[in-house]
C-alpha cells in the first residue's frame, strides 16, 4: 500500500513544468509594455504661428496618400493648428493645389 503512494507523485511532471516557466514580461505590473513616444504638433515644433496655404508642401504632410486629411488622433496636432490646417487643405483644394482625391492603386 504504502509504495502505491510513493509512486503516483513521481509520475506527475507538473512541478517540473512550474518551475521551467519562466517570468511572462508582459504581465509585470507598474511596466509599460511598449515605450511609447509623445506625439508633438508639427506646426508648434516649426514654430509657425499661421498654417499658410501658400506653403503646400507643408500642408501636404498632414494628408493621405489618396488626398484625405489625416486626423489629428494620428498626426499629434494641436486643436488650434488641426483647425487651420484643415482650412489651408481645402483651399488648397479649392485652388487645385491638392487633389480632393486620388484612386486607389
Ligand atoms: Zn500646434
């Protein structure tokens, strides 16, 4: 009976699998996953006060490859500079200096 008992726990590999695993990274708490870079207004970085239409190539950054405005959640834009870019865009597009839209390719 007794050796009955002794060998059930010698087959069992659980304790082995336990201390193998090592730490998981990701679930540490009071560490960040991923380093995450703050985003800065381009426009503040440059130091322009006026988005200028006139500045094209500029005003052309903050739009997609297929002519949308890129938003300011992806972009890091100010509110205020959002506003003004927005405004230089459509009059850029008004003027045909941008394109409403492009085809996707
Ligand atoms: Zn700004």
């Amino acid at each position: 009976m007794s050796e009955e008992i002794t060998n059930t726990p010698a087959v069992e590999p659980a304790p082995a699998a336990t201390a193998a695993r090592p730490e998981r990274p990701g679930r540490a708490f009071g560490k960040k996953r991923f380093e995450s870079r703050r985003k800065v207004c381009k426009v503040c970085a440059e130091k322009i006060d006026n988005v200028d239409y006139k500045n094209f190539q500029f005003v052309k950054s903050f739009t997609m490859e297929s002519g949308k405005i890129l938003s300011r959640r992806i972009t890091g834009t100010c509110a205020k500079h959002q506003r003004q870019i927005t405004k230089a865009i459509k009059r850029d597009r008004n003027l045909a200096i941008l394109p409403y839209s492009l085809p996707k390719k």
